[in-house]
C-alpha cells in the first residue's frame, strides 16, 4: 500500500518535474556552465584552434618571455620539399627554376632568409628581380607564426621543432594563450566585482526592485482588489479591465506609448509646462524622473497582476465571515485589516515572490524606455548582463562574463525565494493535503 | 429589548421573498422561527441583524427605528447557519474578535472571553483554529463569538444542525439556561419541531415568507390554525384521514365512521372534510371505540407505538406505554377521544 501511494504521488509530480527540468534547471545549468567560460564572440562556442601570431608573441615577450624563443619564434625557416615545389607551382613560379631547385637542393633546410637566397642565386634560370626571387622562396616557408594548428599536439610538434630547447612552462605559455577557443575560467567573479559599476548596478537593481513591488505590485494590487471588491459589480468589472491594458499591451506599444507621454513636447512636458514646472524630457532629462518613470512602466503592469490575484483570493472568503465581523461591530478598515489581510496571506506571498523574482529579471520595459540612462542610473542588473552577454554596441559580446552575472541573478533570486518562505511560514500554509491518501 | 417588524418586505433582485410580514418578538423572549427550507427565515434573521437592507417596512428595536442602521451598531450578536468563524484566528481570538474591535483592553477581553469560554464548556480547545474542530465544537466557539459582548438579541440560525443526538439536548438547555440567565431576546431558527418546542417562549410558524401563526408551543401544538401546521407539530405525526360530513357524523368513501366532536354542529352535509387524529388520542381513553387489526408495531422502549388498520385504505396510529399483551395481525378495538380530534376543511383550515 505504502509503496503504491508513493508511486501515485511521483506520477502526479512528474509533468512538473519534467517542465522545471526542461525549463529551469537546465537553463539554470548552462548558465553556471558558460559562467565558468570565457566565451564571447571572438572565442565563438565551440572549439577552437592554436594561432601564434605576432601580436601575441609582442604581449608574450612584454611579459618577460625569453628573447631568445621569441626570435626562435618570429624566424622563419626553409625547406625544399614536396609540399612546397607544389605550392609554388600552384603560385606561377618559372617552372624551369623550381625544377632547377629540385635537382640541386631537394630536401635540404635552411635556418634563415640570407643562407635560403644566398642558394637560390646560385641557379641559372633565377628570376633576375629580388621582388621575384622572394616571391619564389615563400611557398618554401616553415614558420609557426599565424599557421592555424588544429590540435594542441600539432601545435606543440611545430614550437617544439622551431625553438630546440624551449622549456615546459614556456610551451605551456605558448599553448594555452595561443589558443583562439574558449577556456575554463574562475575570472569571471573576479572582474565582476572588480568592475567600480557593479556596486552601482546593485544599488540601482535592489531600489528598484524594492520600491515597484512595494509601492505597485503588492500595494497598490491590493488597494485595487479591495476597492473593485467594494464597488458595484459593473463599475468593479469596468476598474479591472482599465488597470489590465498596460498587462494586455504587447511590450514595445506600451513602451513606445510611455515614451510618447513624455518625449520633448509630448503629454508630460507640455502639461508642465502649463503649470510652471520644467518642461522637459522626464524620461531621459533627469535621474529622478527617469526613475519616476521606469517604476511606473513596470508598476502599472505589475498591479494588475496583484489585483487580479488579489480579487480571487478575495472573492473565495465565504461572505458569511464578512457579515460576521460587521455584526461583530468591525469597521470596513477592521474588516480589510483582520478578516481579510490576514486571509491574502498566502497570495501576497505568491506576489511578492513571483514579483521579485520577475523584476529582477526583468529588462525589457527599462531598455525599452529610458535604456538605463542617464548615464548608467537607471541601469539594472538584467539590463547589464543582457548587454554584456548579448546584445553590445563595439560587437564584442562576452557570453561568459553575462552567464556569471546571470548566475549570481538565479543564486540570488533562490535566497530570496527561501528566505520569502520562511518570512511567510509557509509550512503553517501548505500543512496537510486535504485528500489523505 | 422588544423587536418588531412592521410590513418587512424583502426582495433579491426583484424577487419578493417576504411580503408585508408583521411579527413582534417581546422583549427576553425567545422565539422559534419554523418553517421548511427555503421560506426565508434566514432572510428575516439576517435583516434583522442588519446585513440584509429591508425593502420596505421597518424593524424596531423597542422604540428605535434601526431599519437603516448598518449592523455595527445594532447590538445584535448572530450564530451563522455554517457558523463563519474565521479560518486564520483560533478558538480564542474569534471569541475576543468582538471585544477586540471596541477595543477593550487586554485584561478585560481575557476575562470576558474566559466567563463566555466556561459557560460553552470549550476551554479546552482555545488555541485551535476552526479548521482544528468539530462541528459541535465550532457551533460553541460561534455561540461564545455572538454571546460575548452582551447583545440585546441574539440571533441563531440553526445552531444545534451539526449536533449529535446527546450534544443536541445538552446545548438545547444549555442554550436556553443562557438566553433566561442573560435575559436577551432571542430569536431561533430552525426546522426541527422538537427544539423549535422544547427551547423557545413561542413559536412562529413560517411559510413561503409568511407567518402563519404564532402561538406558544403548547397552544399551537393544541390548536393548530390549519393542516399544515397540525401536520408540522408533533412526533410521531398527527395522522389524517379524509371523507365527508355525514349527518353529526364523519365517513370516508370506503365506509370508516367516526362521530363528529361536540364543538362542531350543524355542518353541512355532504360537505369534504379532514378528520387528524394524534397518536396519543388512540388507544387510551374516549367514549367511542373503534375495532381494527394492529398492522405494525414499534416498541420505543418506554412506550411502543402501534399502527391499526380500521377500515378500508384507514390506517390510525396509537401511543401507548409498552404492552406486551397485542402483537400484528390481532383484532383490537380501541378508545378514540373524539374531543380532541381536529377537523379541517377542504382548503386545510380548522373547523
Ligand atoms: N442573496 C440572495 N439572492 C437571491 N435569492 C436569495 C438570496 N438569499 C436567499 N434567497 C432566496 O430567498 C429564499 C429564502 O431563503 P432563506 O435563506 O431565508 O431560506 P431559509 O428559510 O433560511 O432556508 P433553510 O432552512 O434551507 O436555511 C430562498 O428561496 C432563497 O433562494
Ligand atoms: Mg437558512
């Protein structure tokens, strides 16, 4: 009986096991995965190959890399061989001097430019300019520099047969910053909160999220519910579907709308203007008023969401309790206090929660608006990870460095949820099942 | 505190469920309001408590018109059908709740709460929540609630439904020792006979939103207005037999006699009329007897009851204490006290 029970409940779970595992937890793991990267778009996101290139080998040498593999580096070197009286062919070179260079020097190598031109110069049928003869030499070239190996052993056979003696931690050196792929990397963190914006970004992040839900989504959601609660069905009805529009618009027209009421010489500016006040653009024109706006954005669609939340839970309190406690001698703010607050318990949970979590990630409204700015004031921390990650003015977007931020969001948003739970005893609401099985 | 309802008038929608109705509850009364479901004493109760608005006439509260009082300032404490108590507060803070909202102090409320407490015997369970007891347990947490902060009426709306037979008669006296001690005008609702009788000062008799009679339990069980009321009072119930008038004399179609009672002269003959006879005016004592066979019998421990076929399709019902000396299928003839029968006429009124 007991095991058949247990079966029962975990088939019952499953579905929402299995749509938290499709769309929770895995997002939630590739984001610590590519957190732990170094991803971006000049690394790409799948592997990648061994390249020294000169600049590299400036960097690596400012660093204090011996001059002497450097140079071994930077040299080319020479050899005649199958390889390259192909290429050279394939290049238009006088195909009676390379047959000329494949009798006479047929396998043999040459360490520098001098000794490989110096032989060449002894065959008749050399091209009389050096512009030519040079161009004639190249297809013989062996040098590492800019060659793309596409393994770590390939590229470790070629540094190791140009610089003889090259010790173990310079070859390490050498591979893992020539590699053009992206690596594991704990730095992320770091630069995090390295970076002097990122305290500001949390600043900006925890006010704004503390005073929309406060202000728009838990109380003015619930003044909105208990008032159409009190009001007369059809007024109530026509209250609710007024406060719905800004949830019901799709996103940028709710956007694009906001900022039309406060462009230059939209709504706001003009009715200011009228009565005395600075008449300017309030979303852009000043912190406080970029801030009044990107809180309204969000709140407005925020407090539909809590009063038709609300107005359920209110409307499932059976009437005979509200009777109750007017003949009880409760006024309507006695009644609104202890009889039905206390009963919305559960839902302002739900709310507060929810909300948080969908503030925090949210960015879109913000960088549909105001962008973030002035400056960086009314930046958030979705914002800046999405710009990070995804979506940069230079082009160069860092995946890895906007999982981190995103990660540190999840593990954040977790906390909150946990200790929300505990705030709200929440094992006091979720007792025992009402079916026993 | 005396309640009076002049022409109280009451409609949902347009839908007038109580017309004109005029009834006067004496002060320190208590008053059983009886009827079937869905006759509207709910409806009465919850705007005399003030939360229904009445749609015409007026509810007095000895002199004082509280028609359009709301119902915080009615004084009036109420034992809801299903009780309302609420969820999140337990045993002890519905009880304070009253109290709580005048904003009495501490020390008073936990003293008022605790005499209440005692005199509903639950005690035990204060710091449970609603959803922590039983019915029975529920239905005193929601006496205690109205009770506590002294009201002049006291409204119950079938407060004894959810009861086992044992807690029943229990909170049946204990209720009425409560409303005698406080002296509180009392109003109770039910559609149980036997309490509406055995708790209250007098009963009104409700149907279809109107108050048929109102009379105290021994007087309407005696003298009934008409078929209705007779068939409502009483357990076992008043049997009835129809015929016609027959000279001084009552017979139905298939020849079963009975002499008409003294009171009753001069009706007309041939006129249709119902004769109901109490199980308790059979079998005991009268002039007249009747002969029949015993078809069933009951024994109730104490008495037994006993049905006898005396005539063609006329079945009369007996109440005795417990005799051993008849069993089914034994012919018997039986005293009828014909005095005390009761007589109806065709649209149910008595005669
Ligand atoms: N809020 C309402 N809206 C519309 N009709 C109602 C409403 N409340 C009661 N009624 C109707 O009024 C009539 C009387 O209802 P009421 O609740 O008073 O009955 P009751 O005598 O208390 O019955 P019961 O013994 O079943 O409790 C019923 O026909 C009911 O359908
Ligand atoms: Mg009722």
């Amino acid at each position: 009986m007991r095991s058949r029970t247990s079966g029962l409940g975990l088939l019952l779970i499953s579905p929402a096991m299995l749509l938290l595992a499709i769309f929770f937890f895995t997002p939630a793991l590739l984001t610590g995965v590519f957190s732990f990267t170094n991803m971006s778009s000049s690394t790409g996101i799948s592997g990648g190959a061994y390249v020294v290139t000169p600049n590299l080998l400036k960097a690596l040498s400012a660093r204090g890399m011996q001059p002497a593999t450097i140079e071994a580096l930077e040299e080319a070197s020479y050899s005649v061989d199958a390889d390259g009286l192909a290429a050279a062919r394939a290049a238009d070179v006088d195909p009676a001097f390379l047959d000329e260079i494949e009798a006479r020097y047929a396998g043999r190598a040459y360490a520098t430019d001098s000794d490989f031109l110096a032989a060449l110069k002894d065959l008749p049928s050399r091209p009389r300019r050096i512009r030519d003869l040079k161009l004639a030499m190249e297809p013989f070239t062996k040098s590492v520099l800019n060659v793309r190996f596409a393994t770590e052993e390939l590229a470790r056979t070629a540094i190791a047969e140009r610089v003889a003696g090259i010790s173990d931690d310079e070859m390490a050196t050498l591979l893992s910053e020539s590699y053009t792929g992206w690596v594991w990397t704990t730095e992320n963190f770091g630069k995090l909160f390295a970076g002097h914006e990122t305290w500001r970004i949390i600043a900006n992040t925890i006010f704004y999220v503390a005073t929309t839900l406060t202000l728009f989504n838990v109380t003015l959601g619930l003044f909105l519910a208990v008032t159409t609660f009190y009001l007369p069905k059809k007024l109530g009805a026509i209250f609710t579907v007024i406060w719905l529009l800004p949830r019901i618009t799709p996103v940028v027209l709710y956007a694009i709308m906001w900022k039309w009421f406060t462009w230059d010489d939209g709504f706001v500016a003009v009715l200011a203007g009228e009565l005395g006040l600075p008449s300017f653009n309030y979303m852009k024109g000043s912190v406080t008023s970029a801030w009044t706006i990107v809180i309204m954005v969000n709140g407005f669609i925020g407090a539909s969401f809590g009063m038709i939340l609300f107005s359920g839970a209110l409307r499932s309190i059976p009437i005979q309790q509200l009777w109750a406690s007017e003949v009880d001698g409760a006024t309507r703010w006695q009644q609104v206090r202890y009889i039905i607050l206390p009963q919305l318990r559960w839902p302002i949970l739900f709310v507060t929660s929810y909300q948080t979590l969908s503030l925090l990630t949210s960015y879109q409204e913000i960088w549909l608006t105001t962008n973030g700015g002035p400056g960086s004031t009314t930046t958030v921390w979705a914002l800046e990870s999405f710009r990070t990650a995804l979506f940069n003015y230079s082009g160069s977007l860092q995946y890895g460095l906007g999982a981190a931020m995103a990660l540190l969001l999840v593990a954040v948003g977790l906390m909150l949820s946990i200790i929300y739970l505990r705030l709200f005893r929440f094992g006091e609401l979720v007792t025992q099942p009402k079916i026993e099985f | 505190m005396q309640i009076t309802l002049k022409n109280f008038t009451k409609s949902f929608d347009g839908n007038v469920v109580i017309d004109r109705m005029n009834l006067e509850i004496r002060d320190g009364e208590m008053l059983a309001l009886l009827g079937p479901s869905g006759c509207g004493k709910s409806t009465t109760l919850l705007a005399i408590s003030g939360i229904h608005r009445v749609n015409g006439g007026q509810i007095l509260f000895g002199d004082r018109d509280v028609s359009n009082l709301p119902s915080q300032k009615r004084n009036v404490g109420v034992v809801f059908q299903n009780y309302a108590l609420y969820p999140h507060m337990n045993a002890y803070e519905n009880i304070a709740f009253p109290l709580q909202v005048r904003g009495q102090s501490k020390t008073e409320i936990e003293k008022a709460v605790g005499q209440i407490a005692a005199l509903t015997h639950i005690e035990p369970y204060m710091s449970r929540r609603p959803g922590q007891l039983s019915g029975g347990q529920q239905q005193r947490v929601a006496l205690a609630r109205a009770l506590v902060r002294r009201p002049d009426v006291l409204l119950l709306d079938e407060p004894l439904a959810n009861l086992d037979a044992k807690l029943r008669l229990e909170m049946r006296s204990e209720i009425r020792r409560i409303q005698q001690e406080t002296g509180i005008t009392a109003i109770l609702v039910t559609h149980d006979q036997v309490e509406a009788m055995s708790m209250s000062d007098r009963i009104a008799i409700m149907d279809q939103g109107e108050i048929m009679q109102i009379s105290t339990p021994d007087d309407m069980y005696r003298n009934p207005v008409n078929r209705f009321i007779a068939g409502f009072m009483g357990n076992p119930p008043i049997v009835m037999v129809d015929g016609r008038v027959e000279g001084t004399a009552f017979e139905t179609t298939s020849g079963f006699r009975l002499p008409l009672p003294g009171r009753l002269g001069g009706l007309k003959h041939g006129r249709p009329i119902s004769i109901g006879i109490r199980p308790e005016h059979f079998g005991s004592t009268g002039a007249h007897t009747v002969a029949g066979t015993i078809s069933f019998v009951e024994p109730q421990g104490r008495e037994s009851h006993f049905d006898v076929r005396v005539g063609e399709g006329v079945v009369l019902r007996s109440i005795q204490p417990s005799r051993r000396d008849v069993a089914v299928g034994q012919p018997v003839e039986w005293p009828i006290d014909i005095e005390s029968t009761l007589v109806f006429d065709e649209q149910g009124k008595t005669l």
